[in-house]
C-alpha cells in the first residue's frame, strides 16, 4: 500500500474490496485493478493508526470493526 497506508502501490487507487468474510487472514484487495493490498488484520490495523493519530486524546465515533 502507498505512504499513508491506503493507496494501492500498482494504480494508486483508495479504493478498497474488503472480503465478504471478516478472517483475520481475509485479503483486502484494490477495487480498480484487484491487487493484493493486506490482510484484513493489517489493513484494521493500518486503520486504527492514522485514526489515533488524526485524534489524538478522543476516540470518533465509528462502526466498524476497527483495532484501536
């Protein structure tokens, strides 16, 4: 994935196939040119970091299932 963890590396795309089961081993894919990006563990865990630091101190509300 690019520098900020979301960007596909082949397309530079953000957009993101997440699988339909959640595994921690479940692939997470580019939707433009379906590319391996991560895991779904890493990619949640990815996530989890650029939230903790765009807010420091406070926890925005979310749905998803996201490690912080």
């Amino acid at each position: 994935m690019g520098r900020d963890g979301f960007q596909c590396d082949i397309c530079g795309s953000a957009s993101v196939t997440i699988p339909g089961r959640l595994d921690r081993d479940s692939d997470v894919t580019c939707a433009k040119c379906g590319h391996l990006l991560s895991s779904w563990d890493e990619y949640k865990r990815r996530i989890g970091s650029v939230l903790r630091e765009a807010t420091p101190g406070r926890r925005p509300p979310i749905s998803d299932p996201i490690d912080w």
